[in-house]
C-alpha cells in the first residue's frame, strides 16, 4: 500500500481540504505517529495521524491539542488549524524553516536561542495537567510489567537512586511552568529569526529544569553548552540550577528508557527502539553511578 492512502479518507472528513486541489507527501521523522505535507491550493499545512496504541504511552490527546493550543498563542508553536476529534488527526500550521540536528543545536549560540525559545514557551499559558516523570516513569514501570516488556537489566535495582532525586528536589521546589517535556533536535525548527517547538504530545506544567535537563541530554550537551543553556535561561550558571538540569538529565532518560522499551514491542515505525533504549540506560547508569552524582544532589 502507498505511504499516501491512509491518509486520504483522513482528508476528505476535513473542512480544511474540502473542494481543494491537495498534493500529498509524507514527512519524515516521527518516531510516535505519522505526519503529512498537504498543500491545499498550494498552502502548506502538517497533518498528524497518530500511531497505534499509543495510549500505552501514557499520550493525552486531549491534554495535548489543548496544549498545542496554548503553545500557539506564545508565537512559539504551530497554530492548531483543525482538529478531528474521534481520530486524534491534528492539522497545523506549516513552519517554513530548517528542522534542526544534535550538531546544528551544539553550535556556539544556539543553546542561548534554544533558552530564548523555551523562556517564551514558558511564559504561556498554563497547560491543561502536569507532567511528572517521576510518576511516568513508574508507570511505564508497570505497563512493562504488564505487556511483558523486556526492559534493561537492573532497571528496578536502581529505583532507590531516583528516589534519591526527587527527594532532593522536593526540599527546594521550583514554580512549574507550561513546558514541551520531550526536546528532541527535531522538534526544534530554525525559521531564520527564532527556534519554534513542534510536537506536544507529553506536554504539561512542569518544574522549568526538567526542560533544560531534557533537551541538554537530548542534544548531548557538554559541560559549556549545559552552562550556556542555563545562563541564558536564568541569567547566570547557578551551581544548584545546573545541578537540578543534570539530575534531569538523568531523569530524562530514566523514563524515555522505559518509552522506548515499550515502542520496541508495540510500534510500526521502522526504527531501533532497544537500540535507542540501550544507549539510555548505558547513559543514566553512567551517571547514577559517577562520584558527581552526590555533588549534585547535595548543591540541590
């Protein structure tokens, strides 16, 4: 079957396409649903169909277009042009810009526009819930247990050191903030002016470090562009701001471990999900067991 037909009756049920001349590509890239180009008498637009079972993911696709709504009014995100609701098909606005790399993302400059960009997300409305990875990442937890997910060795050994981390940061709470929560390099797109964020699905309000420490991880950031992200989020390189991105870092990919574990058993996208998983957890350990990870919690 053509990439194109699932993607046709979706059009039709849309007042955005109806009685238009449509050229139809699809994009690459997703690693949770599909996406589309649609030009609609020669306007671009993103269509998003979700893939399946994604509710094993813990994705709220309610939370998510009321997100992705909120995001939009920031001048930040793609405006939502359409919704269908029964099917969870998003249609927005098409950013003309670079989808950016980890490489475009560590040049010298661009962690101090990713702050720019993140400041101005959060400075938005509130989001519809709150995004925990604590919680999140207990409950991935459990659906692994309960979908028989093969998950790395000695996962749950290392329970007690992120209990570690949450018991740190629960001492000195940080104000939570409407934030994106999963920063991939593309989920970035450079328009030329400004980094716009895409991709709102495990939105909510969250503690504002979660998001530096997330995307740093996800680009992997070195010690430098870790400072020149923080400093340009908060003004300067504060040893327990820093602190808080690393254990976060750490978090990052303590959970998203876990996400990709279960995308290996139940996703239809071409991709090396245990391979994905695998690096993480090699990551998270790695740290977890570094001397620096007890400086950190005792700067939080």
């Amino acid at each position: 079957m053509s990439l194109i037909e699932p993607i046709k009756s979706v059009l039709s049920r849309l007042a955005t396409f109806k009685g238009k001349t449509l050229a139809i590509a699809p994009l690459s890239g997703g690693l949770t649903n599909t996406n589309y180009r649609v030009e609609a008498d020669g306007v671009p637009y993103v269509v998003r169909i979700p893939g399946a079972k994604t509710e094993l993911l813990a994705i709220d696709r309610a939370n998510e277009v009321f997100n992705a709504r909120a995001a939009s009014t920031t001048g930040i995100a793609p405006r939502v042009v359409e919704y269908l609701d029964a099917e969870n098909v998003m249609v927005l606005e098409y950013i003309h810009g670079t989808t950016m790399s980890i490489p475009r993302l560590n040049e010298s400059g661009v962690p101090t526009r990713m702050a720019a960009s993140l400041k101005q997300l959060h400075g938005g409305p509130r989001f519809l819930r709150d995004f925990d990875m604590f919680r999140l990442a207990e409950h991935y937890l459990q659906i692994a247990r309960e979908q028989d997910v093969t998950i790395p060795d000695g996962y749950p050994q290392y329970m007690p050191r992120v209990r570690e981390i949450e018991t740190a940061f629960a001492r000195h709470p940080l104000p939570t903030v409407p934030c994106h929560n999963d920063l991939l390099a593309e989920n970035y797109i450079d328009d030329g002016a400004k980094l716009w964020l895409i991709d709102f699905e495990y939105s909510g309000n969250n503690d504002p470090t979660f998001e530096l420490g997330n995307t740093a991880q996800e680009q992997q950031f070195d010690e430098t562009a870790q400072r020149e992200l923080c400093v340009g989020y908060f003004g300067a390189a504060y040893p327990d701001k820093l602190a808080r991105m690393r254990l976060n870092m750490v978090m990052s990919d303590v959970g998203w471990t876990l996400w990709a574990a279960i995308q290996a058993k139940i996703s239809t996208i071409d991709y090396d999900f245990w391979g994905w998983a695998a690096d993480r957890w090699g990551r998270a350990t790695q740290k977890m067991d570094a001397p620096e990870f007890r400086e950190w919690l005792a700067q939080v």
